[in-house]
C-alpha cells in the first residue's frame, strides 16, 4: 500500500481506567501517540491511534490481552486556514469515494488530516489528490 | 447392508444376551479389580444379585473422575501382558484417561465399526480417506482397522496439510471420508477455490463423521458443501472409542449396538433412570471389553433412546445425535440450553471460534440471558459498524436457532473468567 500510514486500532470496553490501560502501556515503553480518536456504540468502543512504532506498540497491547488491528489510512498536510478541509474531502466526493471516517493530527505550523476511505478505493484516492497538488505523507 | 444379524434380533433375545453378558461383567470387575469390589460392598450388593436388566440400576456409576483418580492403569482387569493397545486422552483439564485393550477388545472395537462402516454403506469396492487424527486419539485407528474388516482401502491421511489431503482425495479417488464434520467443512472451503465445479474432480459419496457436538446446520451444510450422505458416528475412548453408535439411512437417530454396550438415560440431577424418549444423561455399561470393562459410565451427554425397530431393518435401540452436556445445562425461562449449542451458533455465525461466557440472572421473575463474546484478533476490524453487525448477528442467530432472546456484549480479549487455562462457559447467579 503505497503512500499510506499504519493506524492501530485498540478494542476496549466502555469501563473507566481502559483507556488508561492503553495509554499507559505507551508511555512506560516510551512510544510516543501522535494522534488519537475514541468511538463508542454503547458498551464498548474503538480507540484509534497513530504512534511512532507501530508493531511494537501492536506487540505491547497484544501482550497486555488488547485486540489490536492494524490498517493503512491516508494522511494528508494541511493548512490552517478556511477550505482547505473542504477541498481535500470535495475532491474525493467528485471521484464518488466514501470517507469512512477521519479525524485530524496537529503537526508544526501545519496540521495533517486522516482519513479512512474503503481498502479497494485507497490507491485511487491518493491519487486523486496528489493530482491535485494535495501533499500525502508516508510518515508522520 | 446389515453387518450382523444380532442388530435385528428381537428386543427378547437382545435382553436376554444383555442381561448374560451383564452378569458375567459384573462377576469379573468384582472379582478382579479392587475399586469395584469395594464400590459393590459399599451399596451391599454383589454380581449374583443381578438378575434382571432392571437389576443393572442397583449398580454403582463410575466417572471419568474415577478413571483419573485411578491412573494410569488402575481400573483395567487384565494382566499387563494381555493388553495390546493403550490409548488415551490429552488430559488438559487434568489427568489423562488411560484406557486399555486386549485382543479379544480389539475383535469387538472392529466388529462395531464394521458395522459402522456397512450401515454407511461401505464396502469392498470404497477407498476410505481417514482424517481423523492418527496416535493417542481413538479416532484414526478406530476408523482404520473397521474399514480394513469391511475390505475398504484405507488411506490413513490423519490429519491437517489440507492440500496435500485433497490432492489425494482427488488421486486417490476416495469415495468415503472419515473426519470431523469442521474438518469435512474446511477441506469444502478449500477444494471449492478450484471452482464452483469442484465436486467433479471428486469420488466422493458417503461421509462419516463423529468426535464432536454437531448442530443440525451444520451436518446439512457439510452434506450439501460435499453432495454426500451424511452419517453420524457416536463414541467415546471411556468405553471402547468411536462405534458405540452410528446413524443408517432410514434416520438421524443413532443405533447404539446393544450386544455390546448398555445404555441408560437418567436424571443428571437424581440419578433415577427417565421413561423412554425423556432426555436426560447416557450412561453406558460395557458388556464385552475385557481389559476395562466400566459399569454404568456416566459420559455426561444429554440424549434420548427410543426402542421401536427402524426402518432400515435394525432393532437395536437409537439415540438422539448428541444435545449437549449434562455439567453445563442451564434452563433458561423453561428452555433448556447446553453452552455447546451456544458455541455452535457463534461458531456457525462468525466462521471463527470465539470464547464466551453465558450470564444467567434474574430480571423481575423472568430469566436474563447475557452473553458476553471476546473479540479476538479474527473479528477485529477498525470499523465501529462493522462491530455492531457481528454482535446483532450473533443475537439474531441464538434466537434463530436456539429460541432464546440473549444480550450479546463484546468484551476485550482474555477479560472472561478462566478456570485452569479453560474459559467458564456458564456463570449462573440465580443460584
């Protein structure tokens, strides 16, 4: 999967300290989060996270009984400034490729934005908006 | 085809060769073998009061425990140099049972999974593909030396290496396959990567399936994946390993072969023997092993027996393919439910095993299901919806199958309760 970051996605259950639980087998490894998003449907929820190693981190959760997935998800740089949110996400509904979700990473004087389209559509969509001129990280 | 005849004597003369070779067991395990003399003394009994087949409820039970507790070879009743063949089970939630056979035992496990293999309607002219597993288990060896008798080829695949097992199947031009029914499905899901059409590269005709609980969806779904008759084979290494039962092609029940293996169905709960067709426990009295003969087994299946004559030619009595287990039984709102079948669905929804734990409590005066499901690393997906499909499915198929209206929780992995490395199936906190 070319032009894409790996997303580790951390199963938990709507019970106080999990989350906890997650963070705080990060830290003691000393693995840094860069961006981080939690979703529930009622009893449980998902936690969404972008670190700097993320088969280690995948090892340490599993390790500490989490279910862990990894999926690919596109980063994009983005300004701070009115439309530019708009641009990237109307670039890709002009080519009819669903957003599943997306959330967003602050990096510097410029912030970076991810998002999750379907697998078989991903090629597609980086190229969509490199085409554009949209700068799509490999790493951030 | 009827291997023997003494499976379509009359229910007279079945009685009569049960109640002589019940009086001879009794008087052997009591003669030679110290754990029984002293169980018989305990009730104040001794094998001449046995003189009717109602007489065989006054007999003591025995229990897997026993066989444990008596481990490896303390319950045989041959010298050592007699015994031909041990076998045994794995022993993960304890000690293995050890069980043993002389040759005389060897002549009778042959005998009924002849009988096994003609009531499936396999003869000389089959090639029998053996997947189940070869070595400590009964299963492969079983299967293997009853095929031999009937004049079958046998291929003694045993098991795993799905491939290499279709490659021969194919080459081989097997007719009959002797596997667990999951094997049967994932070899199915395998071969059909050639195409939908994958069948013609096949001999198969007749399956023969056993060692594990199996719902009726998923005997169709094997038959159907295959295009092959389904039978069904009963046993347990306790009593003789597979061939204490098999189903013919008139039923789904299964005939037990009563010259050989005496069968009761009692209250789990009581003891107390239940009126034919009622389930309840199996229990099993061997009438002709001789290096561990067991009275009144107590195997903890659920099923019910009915006597009246089949179809197919047989007398000998039927059982119900296997419901559930009488240790994790819980009545829910009148409804019976075995944690079995409560594994089968999820299994049979997802395509994975997932662990689980079945909650029961009390909500007002009626009962509460909730079943708590891990989600392993199978199911995991990064997409909340896709979550919330898999738990309202498994709600959805419980209620489908089972008739029970169940509260499917997600739960993080390893978060159920364990007991000596297995997951508590059944916590019940109306008790």
């Amino acid at each position: 999967m070319s032009k894409s970051i790996k997303q580790l996605s951390v199963f938990l259950e709507n019970k106080v300290g999990r989350l906890g639980d997650v963070t705080g087998i990060l830290s003691k490894a000393g693995i840094p989060i860069r961006s981080i998003e939690l979703v529930e449907a009622g009893d449980f929820g998902i936690l969404r996270l972008i670190v700097t190693e993320t088969e280690r981190a995948k090892e340490l959760l599993e390790a500490g009984s989490f279910s862990v997935k990894v999926s690919p998800v596109i980063a994009v740089e983005i300004a701070h400034e009115a439309g530019c949110f708009h641009r990237i996400v109307s670039l890709l509904a002009a080519e009819g490729i669903n957003i599943q979700y997306a959330y967003t990473c602050h990096g510097g004087p410029l912030g970076i934005f991810i998002l999750k389209t379907d697998r078989v559509e991903m090629l597609r969509a980086v190229e969509v908006l490199e085409t554009d001129g949209v700068k799509v990280l490999d790493a951030i | 085809m009827i291997w023997n005849q003494a499976e379509s004597a009359s229910r007279e003369e079945i009685e009569s060769t049960q109640l002589k070779r019940l009086q001879e067991t009794a008087r052997r395990v009591y003669a030679v073998n110290p754990f029984y003399k002293e169980k018989f003394e305990e009730l104040g009994i001794t094998p001449e009061d046995i003189r009717s087949l109602e007489d065989l409820q006054r007999l003591p039970f025995t229990r897997k425990q026993d066989l444990r507790n008596h481990y490896p070879f303390g319950l045989f009743c041959v010298p050592m140099s007699e015994v031909v063949r041990i076998h045994s089970s794995s022993g993960t939630t304890g000690k293995p049972t050890v069980v043993g056979y002389n040759a005389h035992d060897m002549e009778v496990w042959n005998e009924v999974m002849a009988r096994v293999y003609t009531m499936s309607g396999v003869g000389p002219q089959d090639v029998v593909h053996n997947a189940y597993g070869y070595g400590l288990f009964t299963g492969g060896l079983g299967f293997h030396y009853g095929a031999e008798k009937v004049g079958a080829t046998v291929v003694p695949a045993s098991g795993g290496f799905t491939d290499r097992q279709l490659m021969l199947m194919r080459d081989f031009g097997a007719t009959v396959l002797a596997c667990t029914p999951s094997f049967a499905l994932h070899l199915a899901e395998v071969a059909s990567k050639a195409g939908s059409e994958f069948r013609k590269d096949y001999k198969l005709k007749v399956g023969i399936f056993g060692a594990e609980p199996t719902s009726e969806g998923l005997k169709k779904e094997v038959a159907k994946a295959w295009g092959i008759d389904y039978h069904e084979v009963y046993g347990l290494s306790e009593i003789i390993g597979p061939g204490v039962s098999c189903s013919c092609r008139q039923s789904d029940r299964l005939h037990i072969f009563e010259d050989h293996f005496l069968a009761e169905i009692i209250d789990p709960e009581t003891g107390e023997p239940l009126p034919e067709g009622e389930r309840g426990e199996l229990v099993i009295t061997t009438l002709t092993k001789q290096a561990l003969p067991i009275i009144r087994y107590r195997t903890g299946d659920i099923t019910s027996i009915v006597k009246e004559p089949c179809g197919c030619g047989r007398t000998h009595a039927r059982m119900e393919s296997i419901v559930g287990r009488a240790d994790d039984m819980l009545i829910v709102n009148g409804v019976n439910v075995y944690p079995s079948q409560v594994e089968h669905v999820i299994a049979n929804a997802e395509g994975v095993t997932l662990n689980y734990q079945i909650i029961a409590d009390k909500k007002g005066h009626l009962d509460k299901l909730e079943i708590m499901v891990e989600v392993s690393e199978e199911i995991m997906t990064d997409n909340l919806g896709e979550l919330e499909r898999i738990r309202k499915e498994i709600q959805a198929s419980l209620l489908n199958n089972l008739y029970i209206n169940a509260d499917v929780k997600l739960v993080e992995p390893e978060s159920i309760e364990r007991s000596m490395g297995k997951a508590v199936r059944v916590v019940d906190k109306r008790r």
